[in-house]
C-alpha cells in the first residue's frame, strides 16, 4: 500500500478533504493580457527569437485560447516543443532594420489543482536523502545535478549546509522538508525587484537575505538538489493581490515527488503552488524558461525594456 506522507498542520493547514470531488467551483479562469517592448538605441537587424509566454496546457491547467501579436511583423513563425515539453514560439524576421520590438500576446488560462497535496508518495519515497530508482535518476539528472549558466556545477556549500539543518529538523521527511525550506525563505528574506538579469547564485541569496522571486526560486532549487531532490525552474504569473493593478511575471520551483510528479512551491509567497499560479514553462535552468531571448545586429548597441501586464479573473 502507498503511503500518505503528512504535512504538519502549524506549516500547511489541510483543507478538509484531501481529495475534493470536481465541480465547476474547482476551477479559476483567467486572461492575461502581456505586452513586452524593446527599444533600441538605434535601428537594428532582428536575429531569430523565441517567445515563452504561451502557458502550458496540462492536468492542472487548461489553455482554451493564445494569440501573439509581433511588431514588425515577423517573416515566419513556428510553434516549437522544447525538451521539456514546453510550447515555444520561434520567430524569424526580414533583414529590414527597426528601432523596436514589440511582443503582445493575450491568454484565456483555467487552473484546476485546488489542493497541493492531493497525492501519495511512494513507499520508498518517504525519507530523505532522496534515492530515486535507475529508471528514474536517468530522467531527472539534469534536474538532481543542475547547473546555472556561470556557475560551477557542484553544490553551493551555503545551501549544502541549510539543506543538512533542513534535514535534521524534518526528521528526514521530504514534505515536511520542503515546507520548512518553504517558509525559512520566504520569512527569512527580503523580497526585492529586479526586472532584467540572470538569477543571482544560491550562496549569495542567502547571505544577503534578499532576492527576487527568480533569486529565491533558484536557492530553493539548490537547497533541494543538495537534499537528492530533483528541482526545476518555472516561469509563469501569479494572481497576486486583486485590488493592486501591479503585476509582474513570476517564479517559482517545481520538485519531482514520487507518487505525486512535479509539484510547485513558491518561497517568494511561502506557499505550496495550487489554483493562483499560471504556469508557462520550466526547466531544469533558468535560462532556458526566460521569457524572450533572442539577439540583434550590430553589437554593440543599448536597448531597454518596458512592459504592461493584466491578469484579470474570469
């Protein structure tokens, strides 16, 4: 028999059902309303781009319509399936010199998980260090091992060493585990805005207390992956707070639990990820789930960034 492993109640209250039948009411529908302009210094040749603002459509939400809107028009654009399995869309555009780039895409998105712990964990999952099968380690290596762009690949000792007090004060549990980790982030760290720029390593999150939610996605990655957990980076949006019309694209991470797939956790809120986060896409490196990323010529040449962002309920 599978087992359940607990949460305990001081860390994520359990709703009163642990497996609440569908209904109508499970679900919250959403359009997001994004445009992302680029500006240029001077005119400039467009290089090919990807575009990874198209939610994903899967168990936990239902994508009923996307459109993408690109100014200059784009010679030629594809829908891509990156190894992830995330939907991408690739642009190509002619040689004809321009001084911006504008990106607008409008989403009809239905979440459905209401409750995050709506699963069981596999026997032999129940304790930590995580000891994946063969089969499995082969499929989750780049998300056990990990490696940020610019970083070396072996494990931050600062979170090697927060993963071991984690450890010890979970008693080994893995959801127990997370959840600590969860909440040592969110209340131990000050949340701060940085619009452009790779993740800052874990070590260095962690010393200076203060991050964005890409920075805190990343150290609890680190911290996972140091535990034997395997982790994965997911760029996406977030309710947020309805009376404030301020909304930012988020972070956040997803951890592979056996018996319960990828499950989201959001240090940046303190939250196990359920109906109010949108995912767009993950992967085990934060550079491969940037929203925008593509190139120009000449080199050389200053370019800004400004965006608008509508999340409104359905």
């Amino acid at each position: 028999m599978n087992l359940l492993l607990a949460i305990p109640s001081s860390l994520f209250p359990l709703p009163s059902s642990l497996f609440p039948l569908p209904s109508s009411l499970d679900t919250v529908r959403y359009q997001i309303e994004h445009t992302t302009q680029y500006i240029y210094s001077q005119a400039v040749t467009l290089q090919p781009h990807v575009v990874r603002l198209r939610p994903r459509s899967d168990g936990c939400q239902t994508l009923h319509s996307f459109t993408i809107t690109v100014t200059p028009q784009p010679k030629q654009q594809a829908q891509i399936i990156d190894l992830d399995g995330n939907s991408l869309v690739q642009l190509w555009f002619d040689p004809t010199p321009t001084e911006s780039l504008v990106i607008h895409t409008v989403s009809d998105i239905e979440t459905h998980r209401i409750n995050p712990f709506d699963y069981f964990l596999e026997p032999w999952a129940v304790s930590l260090p995580a000891d994946y099968p063969v089969s499995l380690w082969v499929q989750l290596q780049p998300y056990i091992l990990g490696q940020q762009p610019g970083y070396t690949s072996s494990i931050d000792p600062i979170a090697a060493q927060l993963a071991q007090d984690l450890w010890f004060q979970a008693n080994g549990e893995p959801l127990t585990f997370l959840s600590l980790l969860n909440q040592q982030i969110y209340q131990g760290c000050q949340y701060t805005i940085r619009e452009t720029g790779d993740p800052m390593p874990a070590g260095v999150t962690w010393n200076q207390r203060s991050g964005t939610c890409r920075d805190f996605a990343v150290l609890f990655m680190e911290v996972c992956r140091a535990i034997g957990l395997a982790a994965r980076f997911v760029s996406g949006y977030q309710e947020g707070d309805p009376d404030t019309p301020d909304f930012h694209l988020h972070a956040w991470a997803e951890v592979y639990l056996p018996g319960g797939g990828w499950r989201g956790y959001d240090p940046t809120q303190g939250l196990a990820v359920a109906d109010r986060h949108i995912a767009l896409v993950a992967s085990a490196s934060s550079r491969y789930a940037a929203p925008v990323a593509g190139s120009f010529t000449p080199g050389g040449i200053q370019s800004s960034m400004t965006y608008q962002l509508a999340i409104a309920p359905l």
